[in-house]
C-alpha cells in the first residue's frame, strides 16, 4: 500500500511540475522605434492591455510597440541530407 501511495504521490509531484513548466514563457522585452518613451507610459499600456494577468502582444503592438527580436529563437537553416543533388540515374557509385 505504501508502494502505491508512493506511486500516485510521484504522479501528482510531475503532473503540477509539467504544468507549471508550460506556463514559463521567456518574458519579452518591448520598446517604440519612435525611441521617445518613458517607463510610465510603457507601464500605463501595458497594463491597459493585461487582460486576467496575461499581456495581450497585439494590444501593445496597436500601441506602437515592437518585442524586441532577442526574444525569439533564431531560425535554423535546413541544409540538404548528404548526396542530395547528385545524379544516381545508372545505379552505380
């Protein structure tokens, strides 16, 4: 019985831990390419457009700000498997 207990207590330890780890998204950082802005109206705006304590990313874009791209992971160029190109059309190497 302990054994069990044991078992459904390790569950329910991984069960919170994976859904706390999908509400860590890497915080963004924001600014206005006009360059003329303070930190209280970034403030101001973005708590307008905090919606149940999620940032809403297009109402602060309406607002003119831009993320900043650091924030996204940069994209990997896929690169073509070895031999591809090569014409194989006798079947012989």
């Amino acid at each position: 019985m302990a054994a069990v207990n044991r078992l459904v207590a390790a569950a329910l330890a991984l069960g919170v831990l994976l859904t706390g780890c999908q509400s860590l998204e890497p915080e963004r950082q924001w600014y206005k390419p006009s360059g003329d802005y303070s930190a209280a109206e970034f403030e101001r705006d973005s708590k307008a457009c905090t919606k149940d304590r999620v940032l809403d990313a297009q109402c602060l874009e309406q607002r003119g700000w831009v993320s900043l791209s650091g924030d996204r992971a940069p994209k990997v160029k896929e690169t073509a498997p070895a031999g591809a190109g090569m014409n194989l059309k006798s079947g012989r190497y």
